[in-house]
C-alpha cells in the first residue's frame, strides 16, 4: 500500500474536486499543471522508467488468499454491494480494453507514419509509451481485483491493428484523425467513469463505508489517465487531424465503432 | 420451535456463486456467501452423515435433527440434497486458501520457489484428496449435479473453482489466456475426479498419475499451437510483424 500512495497526489476525500465531470466539453476541463502541451517536435519527455513509477504493477503482487484480504478490512467497513463491484469490475474491464486498443494502434502506425514524417517519430513514441503505460496499470488492477479480461480480446486485438495500420497507410492525416476520434471517445468515457466513482463513493461515505484506499487510488489513476488521453487530443489536432480527407465520414465511423466496442466490452 | 419452523418453511433459492469473478476488494470485507445461517447451520452438521447416508435427504433431515431443528426444515432447501453438494463444493474450494504451505511457501537460501504452474498442481490435487471422505458416495453428487436445472451453479462452481485455483497459485495474466486457463483446468479437474471415483489405489496413486498426465497433454498442446484465442489474435499483428522484419515497408 505504502508504495501505491508514492505516486498518489495529496488526496482526500474532503477536497474532491467533484465537479470535473459536468465539464461540457472535453476542452475545458481542469488540467493538472504538469500536463504541459507537449508539440510534435518536444523530444520525448517520459522514460520507461517514468512509467514504472507511474504505475502500480510496481507494487508486490503477492495474491492475498480470501482470509487475509478480509482479516482485515477497515474497521468501520461493510461489504461493497453487489451493484458497486458491478460498476467497478465493468470499469476496469472496458479501461483495460481501451489501453490494449490504444497500443496496438500506435504500434501499427508508428512505423508507416515514421517512415514518411520521420520528425513525427518522437510523438508517436511518446503517446506509445504513455498508451503502454496506461496498459500496465488496468492488467494490474485487473489482476489485482480478480476481474475477468474481455472475453472479445482477440477479437479487439485484431480490429485495433487493422485500425492502426489501415489509417496509418492513409496518411499523417487520417492516422491523426483517428487518434482524434479515439481520445475523444476515450477521454469522455473516462470522464464518466470519474463521475460513477465519484457518485459510489458519495454512497458509500453516506452508508458509513470506508472509501479505502484502492478506489482513491482508482479514481486518480482515471483523472491522471484521462489527462493523457486529452493530450492526445490535442497532439492529434497540432498535426492537422482536421484536414483528413473526409474527415467527418472517418472520425465518425471510428467514434461510432469505440462507442459501440465500449458498450460490448463492459458487457462480454 | 414455532418461530424457527415458520423460518424455516419458507423456501429460498440457493444463490449461484455469482459474486465471484466480479471486483474483488482488498479494503472491505467479503460479501456473505451463498448461504443464510441457517442453512449453513444445518448443511454444517448434515457434513459427517455424507459417508454413511450419502448426498440424500435423509442425511440433510439427520443433520438438521443434530443442529436442534425439526426435520420438516428440508423444506428449506428447494433443490434437496443438491444443497449438500453445493455445500461440499463451495466449502472445499473455500478451504483451499488454507494450504499456505503452497500458495507462499519459504523458500529456503538456494531454493527454488515453486512456480505457477507447479503450485496449481498442487492445489488441484489438494482439491481432489478433499473428496477423499465422500468419494464412494461421489457419483451420487454427479447424478445430482447432471440433472438440468443443477447443471447451471455445477458449471459455476466447477469455473469459480478453476478461478480460485490460479488466483491462489499467484497467476496473473489478465488476456485471453485467462479463459483458456481456466478451461483447461476446469477439464483437467472434472476428468480426474471423475477417474478418482473408480481409483482403489493405495493413496490415489492412479489418480495422481491420471491428473498429471492430464496436465502434461494441455502443456503439450498449450505449446504446440497456443490457445486457439490468442492465435486468432495476434495473428493480424504478428502478421504485420513478420512482413515488417521481412523489410516489407508496411
Ligand atoms: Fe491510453
Ligand atoms: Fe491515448
């Protein structure tokens, strides 16, 4: 535990900045400071070892048998209800889909796209690195919380290299366009998902439950992911996303088709 | 006795262990188990008349007679002595987090922790030697287990028990092997109590040699093509990763 609160921020529940989820748009939603923009030609600011800190599959996994995770629970606590792990093993299931898409998208692209915009190969690089870093957190929370992985994943696996590469052989463009279209669904799900922790841990605190630690760590690792994600965003929209031809056909249907897999992913 | 008999004779349903493999919590307790107190109680004492009576009503009413309740209090259980399988199946997988010589053992300056896989070895055998006192009443169970409407919590416990067994073994893969794990497991187990009913050998010897060569025809198959899933899957990207190793600039 003590090394999961090494990469929390100062968090409590009496300062939650509740409201970030009513954003209206994707745009205007409080950043953390360290988000700084970070433009195509930035070398790349985050290493490996960035990540590894950045994530809790640093911390040991040594599988608790069910007596001693239960031997002992917070004092005052009560046992999730049955909709509350619902909620929660459904989230971590449709993040970590997400992430295993996300990576391999970017690794399908990146050689295509660096092989004809070779400044662009530090940006990709860097998204990749964020996208497999993001990966590592949801399998190890996966693990963690004995949630099952989709049962799609080969499935998704597929699909997202097909993604990847076909946009990428289209051009700077399209592959833009379709990360634009990707982080936007993507970062409005995990908005949401803010918005469904944030609600469980107002019933929880109104029960008496103890929150615990697990779920503040949960919450941050889904705002300082989602932050990422809008980076993305913005990289994406710095690198002429907009002027994919047609764009609006192409970052509709792949918006379309993330809506629709989320859907699927929660559920199977 | 008359309020405990109205308690009784309302009927309830045996839940399915649905509350596994759905987000587990380290900081609160675990949710109840499928059963209420009382049936607990009941199914508890009902435990020691298995061998003798087997997995039939008259062991749950002298279990129930033993817990201080009246004998019509097998009302309680609407699927009858399947209620003394499920019982038997879910408190053995339950007891399975016990064996902590297995799941962390010490591993001496020089040696070797076990891995994975030998650890899940012997835990299923620890699982099977768990029907050691019922096994000659074991086919009884099957029966119970094989009629239609059991065959839906049989299946489930049988899963929960293949979940339970690589969790505690500290696997934690979280892609598609994850279900072919646990498929293969759930098959090796089923195969070899199957086979133990039928075994007189001195300690399950046949028995043991039956699991482990069980085990040893899923890693043969397991790496000569990989799980059919994860084939599927990474076909498309080690595809596109070979033409690219090939020079192919796509
Ligand atoms: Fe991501
Ligand atoms: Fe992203």
């Amino acid at each position: 535990m003590a090394l999961f609160s090494a990469f929390r921020p100062v968090f409590s529940s009496h300062s939650l900045p509740v409201y970030d989820f009513l954003a209206p748009s994707l745009f205007q939603i409080h950043r953390a400071p360290r988000s700084i923009r970070h433009l195509s030609t930035t070398p790349q600011r985050h290493t490996l070892s960035n990540f590894q800190n950045d994530s809790p599959s640093t911390a040991p996994r040594t599988p608790k048998t069910g007596t001693e995770a239960t031997s002992n629970p917070a004092s005052t606590s009560k046992p999730l209800t049955q909709a509350q792990r619902d909620f929660l093993s459904r989230a971590l299931r449709v993040n970590q889909t997400g992430e295993l898409a996300a990576v391999l998208i970017y690794a399908a692209q990146t050689p295509v796209i660096v092989a004809s915009h070779p400044h662009l190969r530090p940006l990709m690089k860097h998204m990749y690195d964020q996208e497999a870093g993001h990966f590592v957190t949801w399998n190890a929370l996966l693990s963690r919380h004995r949630v099952r992985p989709t049962a799609l994943y080969p499935v998704w696996t597929m699909a997202a290299t097909v993604l990847g590469w076909g946009t990428a052989v289209m051009g700077r463009e399209a592959a833009m366009a379709c990360t634009e279209a990707v982080e936007t669904v993507i970062g409005g799900h995990y908005n949401e998902q803010v918005g469904g922790l944030l609600e469980i841990f107002k019933e929880m605190e109104a029960e008496g439950v103890e929150v615990g630690e697990d779920l503040r760590v949960l919450v941050e690792s889904v705002r300082r992911i989602r932050d990422e994600e809008l980076e993305h965003l913005d990289h994406a929209l710095e690198n002429d996303a907009q002027k994919a031809v047609p764009h609006e056909l192409l970052t509709g249907v792949i918006r379309a088709g993330c809506r629709g897999a989320i859907w699927v992913s929660e559920r199977v | 006795m008359a309020t405990k008999t109205r308690i009784l004779l309302a009927p309830r349903k045996l839940k399915l262990p649905s509350s596994l493999r759905t987000y587990h919590s380290h900081n609160h307790p675990a949710p109840p188990g499928p059963f209420t107190p009382v049936e607990s109680t009941i199914l508890s004492a009902s435990a020691p008349h298995i061998p003798t009576h087997g997995f039939t009503l008259t062991t749950l009413s002298l279990g129930a007679k033993d817990a201080g309740y009246i004998d019509a209090s097998t009302n309680l259980f609407p699927r009858g002595a399947f209620a003394l399988v499920q019982w038997h199946l879910y408190t053995q997988r339950m007891a399975l987090q016990h064996h902590t010589g297995i799941i962390s053992p010490e591993v001496r300056d020089g040696g070797r922790a076990p891995g994975v896989g030998s650890k899940v070895k012997m835990l299923t055998w620890e699982r099977l030697m768990g029907n050691r006192e019922v096994v000659h009443r074991w086919q009884e169970a099957l029966a119970l287990m094989a009629l239609p409407s059991n065959i839906p919590p049989s299946v489930g416990e049988l899963g929960a028990l293949s979940d339970e067994i690589w969790y505690l073994s500290g696997d934690t893969s979280v892609d598609s092997s994850w279900y072919t794990k646990r498929a293969s497991l759930s098959s090796i187990y089923a195969a070899s109590e199957l086979f133990m009913t039928t075994d007189k050998s001195d300690g399950y010897k046949e028995t043991r040699a039956f699991m482990d060569r069980r085990f040893g025809d899923v890693q043969a198959v397991g790496s000569a093509v990989g799980s059919l899933g994860q084939w599927v899957g990474f076909n498309a990207r080690s595809g596109l990763n070979v033409l690219r190793s090939k020079g192919a600039r796509i």
